[in-house]
C-alpha cells in the first residue's frame, strides 16, 4: 500500500452501509399479485473512508448502480442502515428518512450520470443547468449564483462564453465537464460516479480522471466510482468492491486487489486487463455459463455455477462475509486454501500514470 492509500484508510469514514438490500418486485396478473423479488443489492456491507474514492466494479446486472442509487437515495432500500456523516458531530441513516427530511441532506451528495447528454435538460442553457442546485438549496441567489456559476465552469476546464449555449452545442467530453460542474454547486462531501468514463473515447476518459483527482484534492472530495473497466477503477481508487449478482464478494486496497485476489470472480475479472506488455502471457479466465439470475440465484454461493474451483460446500452452503487480513474482506469458502493469480507487479498501474 503506498503512503496515499494508507493515509485514506486512517481517515474516519464518511459513509459506512450495514445489510443494505434493494428488492424489486415480480408482479403477475390483473391483480399485479407479486410471485416475487429481483434481489438487485442483496445484504451488502461497505464503507468509506473521508477523502478517498471507492471503485466499485462488477459485470453488468452486478447491482452496481442499484447500490449507488439507494445510497444518494434516488431510490428507497429495502432493508439496511445508510450512515452518512454530516460533519464531525452529525451521523444520519438515510435509509430511514422521509422525503421531507432528505432535502436538508441531498446537498452533501450528488451523483454524476453514465450518459452525459440525457443527463442535462436540452432546454437549459450551461448556466441554468448549474445554477439549478443553488436555487434548490437556497444555497445562493443573484450576482452571487452568477459569480459561483463563472467559477465552476472554469474550474472544469470550460470557459464563461460556453454558459449560454445549450447541451447540444457541446461534446461528450465538455458535456461531462457540465454536470460535474453542476455537482460541485452545492459543495457535496460525497459524489458518485456512475460510469462517468464509460461513454467517452479513451483519450477523452484520461482527461476527465484527471479532472476528477484534481477536484478531490482541491475539494477534499468523497468518491463512490462505480465501473466495469478495471483498468479505469486501479486507476483512480484507493480501495476496490467487487460485485456479484447483487452481493459483495471482495474488497480490499486497490494494490492489494490486483496483487493478490481472494475470490475466484476477481481472478476472472482481472485476467481480462489489457496488458502493456505485450511479450506477457497471462492465460485469460473465460467463465462459463451465464450471470446468474437475481430473481432465481443458485442455493448456496451464487457464483459456484461458473467457478472452477467449486466444491460441494460452495454448492450447499452460502458463505459468510469475512474480514480474512487487516482490511480485506472476502465472501467464499475457499478463499483461506486457494492461491489465485493476480496482475503481474510490473503490470500495476498508479494513479499519477494518468
């Protein structure tokens, strides 16, 4: 672990999730009579740390952006504790206020969507679109919701004149650097990043991580960075999820992760990282059969299906969520006896790299 990560992990914890569950109902018939539940988020347990971004990644349909969602409360949970911390006296759980009582704490979190054009209202100028957290929030008002707006826009690389165009006008890239200025307005601790890269040319993606490291250490801002790219998330995390089929299945220091993995899917999901080397051979972990179903998930661990170590117990029982090092946590029977193969050292990337 290098001395950043380090410091991110003695750092008190801004949000911290106990047993969090979304379950989505099956209706059927004239009645809507419900036959059953889509397990999205099903008992997950995270937190993290003031100051540090948390990459969450995962195959699509993981529940990734499920949890994301309940934790900004776009959506109620099911189940569980959201503890988010105010300041250094104030600790709320989300999960059980009201609407009415969420407005007074929306504006400490904000999240940054996938697609950068639908996410922006077409009929809204650059400035109105950032100007519309601080009315909301009765944060500003006037000269001084127009001295804020020309200072964001700067801030993410654009330039005053761009304030009175309107989205269309604009490139995916510049229209990402729009709604993150309109999540910086209201000055949130926490933001999340649902595949804010994702949507964007390669070299594009490069500048807006850039953009984001630059705002944590100015802001000292809080990221949950959800991704399927691996090789995005070792670029700007500190720590690692990893999910599966709505469950948590590994979590670590992003080093860690890549270095030595614990359970049998993020062995799978690393050996699909492109390699800059290209005289390395590392064998590629193709699994078989599909995700499994989260209105119908398999008895036992739900990955056991496509794992190539399965045993019987992995079949039968489902593991438990266990902290098997100081800050690895892991959920797989086997994950005290196997010895799975990480990325090679040379191979590891930092975060300065961008």
């Amino acid at each position: 672990m290098n001395q950043s990560s380090a410091a991110q992990v003695s750092a008190p914890k801004l949000l911290e999730i106990n047993h969090l569950k979304k379950y989505f109902p099956i209706e059927k018939g004239l009645l809507r009579r419900v036959v059953g539940y889509v397990k999205a988020v099903d008992n997950v347990s995270l937190y993290i740390n003031e100051g540090e971004t948390f990459g969450l990644v995962g195959e699509s349909g993981s529940g990734k952006t499920t949890l994301g969602r309940c934790i900004v409360r776009a959506i109620s949970p099911t189940e569980g504790e959201i503890k988010f911390r105010i300041d250094d006296e104030q600790v709320v759980d989300l999960a059980s206020l009201s609407q009415k009582q969420l407005r007074s704490v929306r504006r400490y979190m904000h999240m940054i969507f996938q697609d950068p054009y639908s996410s922006l209202n077409p009929r809204m100028t650059v400035r109105d679109i950032i100007a519309e957290p601080l009315r909301y929030n009765g944060l500003a008002n006037g000269q001084e919701i127009n001295e804020r707006v020309k200072e964001l826009i700067q801030l993410v690389g654009l330039e005053v004149r761009h304030l009175k165009r309107y989205p269309h006008a604009f490139s995916g890239g510049q229209r990402q650097r729009i709604g993150i200025a309109r999540s910086l307005a209201i000055n949130p601790r926490l933001i999340v990043c649902d595949e804010a890269v994702s949507a964007l040319d390669v070299s594009i993606q490069a500048q807006i991580l850039n953009l984001l490291l630059d705002l944590q250490e100015h802001f000292k801002l809080t990221y949950l960075f959800i991704a399927h790219d691996l090789s995005v998330v070792k670029h700007i995390s500190h720590r690692i999820g990893v999910m599966y089929v709505g469950k948590l299945v590994e979590m670590t220091d992003t080093d860690r992760l890549f270095a030595h993995p614990r359970h049998p899917y993020t062995e799978a999901l690393l050996s699909a990282v492109p390699k800059t080397d290209p005289t390395l051979k590392m064998e590629r972990i193709v699994l078989s059969g599909e995700v499994a179903n989260p209105a119908n998930p398999p008895a036992g661990c739900y990955f056991h299906p496509r794992c190539r170590y399965a045993r019987e117990i992995c079949r039968q029982e489902e593991p438990i969520w266990e902290e098997i090092s100081p800050g690895h946590f892991v959920s797989c029977h086997l994950a005290h006896n196997l010895e799975l193969r990480g990325v090679e050292e040379k191979q590891q990337f930092r975060r300065d790299a961008l």
